[in-house]
C-alpha cells in the first residue's frame, strides 16, 4: 500500500472543494468495505482518502421527505436498511438484498452510496432499487442534481457522476399504489460470495411487473413486463414463460466468469424470475388481506 494523506471533513462544501482540488487522485472513505481492499492490493493509488463519516448531510439514517419521498442517507449501512420497518414493510426487495451483503461485518460497514457507487453488476441492492424507482441524490460544485438510478449505471465501475461529484443522499418516489416486491439471488455457495445472478420483482396494485437484474452484463438491468402476463392471475406458465424471455432478452453473462458459466446463469435468471415473481404476488395478496 503506497502512502497517502487522510481528510476528514466536516461539511459537504469541503468534502466537494478536497474532490475539486485532487480530482482522480481522491478517493472518498464511508464503510470502507471496498476501498480498503482496493488500497491493500494496489488497485487504487490515491493521493487523499477523504473521510465522509463526519458530514452531518451524508449521515445515515431513513427519513420521508417532501410529497412521500423516502430518503436513505449515503451512509446508511446495510444492517439499517435490513432491519428498518418501512423498509421491511414498503420496500422488502431493498430488505431482502441488504440482508445477504456479504457478512455480519460487512453489512454493518458498508454503506447504499458505496454499493451503488462501485456500479458492480452483482450489487445485491441495485435491482431493487431501480425497481422501486430509486434517484440519485449528487452533490457537487454546481450543487445538487437528481438521476434516476437506471440513468446513473453505465457499465462495471462507471456512473455519470461528474467530477467532483458525490451522492448525498437516495430518494425513493412516492408510488401511485403500493408495490410489493421480492429479491433472489444465486451464489456459488453459501455464505458471502458474490452473486452469479440477482432478481428483483416488484408488482403495484393494477397488476403492473418491474423487474430488475445483475450480474448477467455489464451493469444490472431494469425492464417492465408490457404484455401483462407476470401480473396476471389467469395467465398460462406458457404466457409467463414468455413475458420472462422478452424481459431477460438484454442478459449478456460473461462466458470467463470464474463464478457461474452463462449458460448456468441464463438458466437460474428464469428461476429466480418466477420465485422473485411469486414471492412479491404473494406479499402482495398478504398485504391486501391485512
């Protein structure tokens, strides 16, 4: 690990003013779950590593903002979103992703901002977050600007935050009816590995589907069932079988990947499909009949 300085700023003006004046060479510290590794191997070689824990606006914490808006602070951990009960009750595809990040330790590290910062396509959090159509919060030297998550991935590593840009906080939009929701995933085996494939279902009251997915390609994927059939309590497996081909149509798994082949992969998205499918209808019978 070569040396480097360390900030710890207290306001964002100076988080963005450090990110400003160091450019590429910054590298901004929350949970840390990732960049120490990162700095241990030699992946990143900063000039400062900018502290964040300390900047009241990047606090963590789940808060409704104006006009229903959910707001989830940057470094709001893992374990809070898991356990928090609007989460588990509003959200349970954010819920059930945050729950199987990596380990104990870990979850009560690493932060949302980080997870989706880091732009993996395996990122247990990113499908259910665009399922419930989650913006990004980014702050920088012209202030805030708002990015719908599915707007915010480019591919692995990437995202169109600008220079000297952060994100200060998630919004979840109001819905216009309740969504129900569920997340799969597959590992290659119990524990904390990465995922091979992630799925995030999520269904509203007029039976309209959302589904998300990662680790297939290059960055995780949101699509909607436009044919109805997912939502549908009368339509044929057949019908279903069907919606699932067109949604996952865009799937491009690695055929190098050390973790799953993609014929594997392409074969457990359909399942998890159905399973995150059937879970969100059942939640969202379940909640109907509260």
């Amino acid at each position: 690990m070569q040396p480097f300085a360390y900030a710890r700023p207290e306001t964002l003006a100076e988080v963005v003013a450090l990110l400003e004046r160091h450019g590429p060479g910054a590298r901004l510290l929350a949970g840390g779950t990732d960049l120490v590794i990162n700095l241990r191997d030699g992946r990143f070689r900063p000039e400062v590593v900018i502290d964040v824990k300390r900047v009241p606006e990047l606090a963590p914490g789940i808060r409704a903002g104006d006009g229903g808006v959910l707001v989830i602070g940057a470094t709001t951990t893992m374990t809070q979103l898991a356990a928090h009960p609007v989460i588990r009750r509003d959200l349970a595809a954010l819920a059930d992703g945050a729950a199987v990040v990596g380990s104990v330790q870990i979850r009560n590290r690493a932060t949302v901002a980080g997870n989706i910062c880091n732009a993996s396509p395996a990122a247990d959090t990113a499908p259910a977050l665009l399922v419930h159509g989650a913006i990004v919060v980014a702050t920088g030297p012209d202030g805030d600007r708002r990015i719908p998550l599915d707007a915010f991935f480019v591919r692995s590593g990437v995202t169109t935050l600008g220079p000297a840009e952060l994100v200060r906080a998630i919004e979840i939009p109001a819905p216009g009816s309740r969504i129900a929701s569920a997340h799969q995933r597959r590992t290659r085996r119990r524990g904390h590995d990465l995922a091979s494939v992630t799925v995030a279902c999520g269904v509203d009251a007029a039976g309209l589907v959302r589904v998300a997915f990662g680790s297939v390609g290059p960055r995780p994927l949101l699509r909607v069932d436009e044919t109805g059939a997912l939502g549908d309590p009368e339509a044929t497996d057949e019908a279903r079988a069907a919606a699932f081909e067109a949604i996952f149509a865009d799937a491009t798994p690695s055929a190098t990947s050390m973790r799953a082949g993609a014929e594997y992969r392409l074969a457990m998205l359909r399942v998890l499909g159905r399973r995150a499918l059937e879970a969100a209808l059942g939640r969202m019978d379940a909640g109907a009949a509260a």
